[in-house]
C-alpha cells in the first residue's frame, strides 16, 4: 500500500458483492460475499456509490460540449450538493433508520426465540456453535459454511443430460432406439406440453376476465399451436406404450368436458395405474418420467425464488 492510503493497524478488509450486483454473479461459494451473512452488516446493501450516478445521468448529455475545466467544474458542484445533501438529511435518516430496526429487531428476536424453543437443545447448541465458528473466521474462510446446502441440487437440465449420455453409452454399445426420438425425449416432450397447457389455462383465465379480439386471437393461435404440437406427439404412443389402445378398450377413458388443447389428456406413464404400467409402457420408460418429475422441483423452487427476490426488490424500491 502506498503511505498516504495505508490503512491504519488493527483495519480488517472483508470482501462483499453489492446487492444489487448479487444476481449477476455465479451463485457457487456466494455466501462468503454475502452481506446476508457478514456480521454487522444489518441491511446495508452497499450500493450508496451506485445512487450517485441515477440522477447525475444527465450531466453526461449537459456537459458533453464543454471544455475540460468547466466540465469538471459542474461535476463538482452537482456532487458536492448531493454530498451536503446527505449530511443535512443523515440526522433525520438515522433516527427513521434506528425506529424501523429496533422494531424489526424485536419481531425477529421473538420470531428467533419460539423456533429456538420448538427445536432440539443439542440440535440448536450445535447450528448456534457453526455460526459462531464462521463469523469468527478470517477471509478467506476455512470452517464449515452453515449458509451452504450440502449435496448437488438436481434439475431438468441435468437429468436430460444425464439421461442423453446413458443413451449414447446404449447407442455406443451396439443398441438401437425404435424411433429418432427416444424415449426420455418422448416423455420430456410430453411434460414440456403439461407446462404449456398450463401456461394457456392461465392465458384462458386472464382472457375471459377482459375479452378483446387480438387477446382471443392470440389464444386462438397458441391453442392451434398447442394442438399440432400434441398430435405429432401422440404419434409417439404406439411406439413407447404399446399396450395403450389395449387399455383404453378394457378401461375407456372419460369424455373430455371440453375440445380445447389446453384440456386434453397427455397419456404418459403417471396416468395409468401402476399395477397397468409394465403391461402398456416399453421397460424404463415409466423410470424417466420419475427422474424428470423429481427434477422439476428444485427447478419450480428455483422459480419461486427469483420471482419472491424480485417482488422484494420492487417492494423496497417503492
């Protein structure tokens, strides 16, 4: 460090992504950079430089014609009023600032205390005892992070791709599939229909709360899409469930209550009673739903994250 900005003895250097920021880094090893988790941080969320330059915008357009100094000139002046703006209002900000935590604090004291006590003593001395140990340790941190789920979270992504290289793997061995599409392809294809007849059940929804002709024809549109899209898949079934037309002669499935795409049955392994399953579906074919339904948990979890994050960005933007 150069002598005129050394920091002073005893000074600690912690490490931290702006809030703001976080999203758009990877999220591996995040909670180290984490102000959620760094001690003393309350809910600072670092991005005070980041709020000069929104309302100062237009200085860029303003002074782009000026010479050098008279452009440096306005930059102070605009700056130096932001600053002295702060400092008059700091007094008046703290105070707001210190009422809004005492009284959050105190819910989260008593929110924090009747968990405590609703969980096992060793159990709760052990966790207390991690997060102790981790804000105690000195970057980079070396103890157990009790911020971090252990185990690798799976996902639709990674099951295709799981289930894309034990195919190669067959293929590689002499193998052959039935048809160019195989079967984790067939029955992905049918839950990538289940989402859309799910997404154009809310477009109907919506639709019908306020009709316009360009809303009923865009859903008119999505709803032939989705119709196209369903017959070249049901082509499918006599290949990857054979005994299909079998079941439906012994057991007729009930009539549709409507003709729209969005209501029709996707007939994949789930739908058929278990002890029918092996009689109607090729050998695996009801294992592959199973991995991919599991995998779409963490993906929905996922999903209800970002969009709470940016609910609560919203919320305190406003």
């Amino acid at each position: 460090w150069p002598e005129h900005i050394k920091p002073r003895s005893g000074v600690e250097f912690i490490p931290a992504i702006p809030k703001l920021h976080e999203p758009m880094h990877h999220t591996v090893g995040h909670e180290v950079f984490s102000l959620n988790f760094i001690k003393g941080c309350g809910y600072t969320d670092c991005e005070c430089v980041e709020r000069v330059w929104a309302p100062h915008n237009a200085l860029g357009n303003s002074t782009k014609t000026q010479g050098p100094g008279s452009r440096q000139d306005v930059l102070d002046d605009h700056f130096g009023f932001w600053n002295w703006q702060k400092y008059v209002s700091m007094g008046r900000n703290l105070l707001r600032r210190y009422k809004a935590a005492v009284k959050e604090r105190n819910l989260q004291v008593e929110g924090h205390r009747g968990l405590t006590e609703s969980l096992d003593p060793v159990l709760v001395q052990k966790w207390e005892k991690l997060c102790a140990d981790w804000d105690s340790d000195v970057f980079p941190k070396k103890k157990k992070n009790p911020y971090q789920l252990e185990g690798t979270e799976t996902s639709q992504a990674l099951v295709k791709k799981e289930l894309a290289d034990e195919e190669a793997k067959y293929l590689s061995n002499g193998g052959t599939f039935p048809h160019a599409t195989t079967a984790s392809m067939f029955v992905y294809m049918g839950l990538d229909l289940e989402e859309t007849q799910r997404r154009i059940r809310r477009l109907a929804k919506s639709t019908a709360v306020n009709p316009t002709l360009r809303k009923n024809g865009d859903l008119t549109e999505q709803r032939n899409a989705l119709t196209s899209r369903i017959r070249a898949w049901e082509k499918l079934l006599p290949i990857y469930m054979p005994g299909l037309l079998q079941y439906h002669t012994d057991y007729p499935p009930p009539d549709r209550k409507s003709t729209n795409a969005e209501d029709a049955h996707l007939w994949l392994p789930s739908r058929i009673p278990t002890p029918h399953r092996s009689k109607i579906c090729v050998p695996g074919l009801s294992c592959i739903e199973e991995r991919l339904r599991d995998a779409q948990l963490p993906d929905s979890l996922e999903n209800v994250k970002k969009i709470l994050k940016i609910k609560s960005r919203l919320i305190q933007f406003k």
